[in-house]
C-alpha cells in the first residue's frame, strides 16, 4: 500500500514569491494534517481535515498561508507571500479517523528554503 | 510554551546495550503518549504508544514507562542495533483535542 505522498520535496524560492505543496494521503484515510518543523524542533500542527471539511486551523498564519482539500482526498498548502522565517519542513500526515488512538501515517516532507 | 520537552538532544550507545530516551510533560491534561522515529529526509514514523491509564507498554525490543506523577515518559530499547540510529520524537495528546503536540527530539546514535 503506498504512503502518504508529497511534492515538491525540495524548493528554493526568493522571499515574497508563492509557493505550493500538494499532498495525497493514504487511500482511505479521512484525516488529513500538515504541520511545519523547524530546525531542530519537533512538528507543529498547522491545520486539520476532516475529509473536505477544515476542522482545526488555529495555528495556520491566515494572512499568508491557505490550505484546501478538494473533495476530500489530495490537499495543497500555498504560501503568498513567503517570507524568510517560512524555512522549514512541510509535513502532510494522514490517519483513517480522528481520535487520539488513530496513528497518523507521515510523508516524507517538503524542505522550503526562502532566500 | 514547550509542553512536551526532550531535554538530551543527543544520545550515543554501543551497539547491544540499552537506550533510554526521555520525556517531559506539562499539561495534565494529556493522557495518550507516542513514540515516533524519523530517518533523514523520511517522514517520522509511529513507534509505540501508551494509554494514562498503563504505566508501561511493551513491543519487542520497545518499550515505554509512563509515570504520571513526576509527567516523565521514557523509551527504551534493548538491544540496541545500529539501523536504531535516527531522531526520536516523543508525543502526547488530550481526548478533548486529540492534537499531537510533539518535543524537540533527541537524536539517537547506535555504534557498532
């Protein structure tokens, strides 16, 4: 069964431009996370979906960050406009359902560098 | 505000002999503790996970103590192999929230 799956895993973009991640989570999975993971520190939820539904983004940075999750299966994350501090390790997550027992299954990350 | 902490950035053991990898919690609120272990640009992947209401869980060479009076959790492994070599997050979570606030990590070094 393939993992979650994420693109691009790598961008380097200058501050101010937009940026992009999509992620497709695990076949099934209704619980789609991203979270952000700076140097040295552990992940940070950024929002959560329950199927098409945004349930949790209280940590997203509104005024520059969007999320969306198109019928309920693959999202993407935009930034516009990056900034320096966005430097970071984009995690997409997946897990069958919401519950604190329900194992949320990673992807490999998308590493931002903004110059 | 770092409510799960992992003090010990780093840890290095000889191959065979036990790893102990800790944590600290603050909320009193959490009652559902996670292990995941993450290899160089891979995802972090679950390793093992304890209920507030077990104060030890076992899964082959894994094991995790939780003692909720002192908020402690640790991970041990015996033995310890050289494919243990990664970074280890530490995780807790509350039923009200169900949200994943994870520590800083700790990386692990297994020498052969």
């Amino acid at each position: 069964e393939a993992g979650v799956v994420q693109s691009p895993r790598y961008k380097i973009i200058e501050k101010k431009q937009p940026v992009a991640f999509w992620c497709n989570p695990i076949s099934g999975h209704n619980t789609l996370y991203w979270y952000r993971q700076n140097l040295g520190q552990g992940p940070e939820l950024l929002i959560r979906y329950e199927n098409e539904e945004a349930v949790d983004d209280s940590q997203l940075p509104k005024d520059r960050f969007s999320a969306e999750r198109l019928k309920g299966v693959d999202s993407t994350l935009k930034i516009q406009p990056a900034e320096l501090g966005d430097s970071a390790v984009y995690l997409c997550a997946s897990s069958l359902s919401w519950g604190i027992t329900d194992t949320q299954y990673f992807g490999p990350g998308t590493r931002l560098t903004v110059l | 505000d770092q409510q799960v902490k992992q003090n010990s950035p780093s840890l290095s053991v000889q191959e065979g002999r036990i790893s102990i990898l800790n944590c600290d919690y603050t909320n009193s609120m959490f009652d559902y503790f996670l292990w995941y272990k993450k290899y160089p640009a891979e995802g972090p992947t679950f390793l093992i996970s304890i209920s507030s209401i077990k104060d030890k869980n076992e899964d082959g060479r894994f094991t995790v103590f939780l003692n909720k009076s002192a908020k402690h959790l640790s991970l041990h492994i015996v033995p310890s192999q050289p494919g243990d070599s990664a970074v280890y997050f530490c995780a807790a979570s509350d039923s009200n929230t169900g949200k994943l606030i994870f520590g800083q990590g700790t990386t692990l070094q297994v020498k052969p």
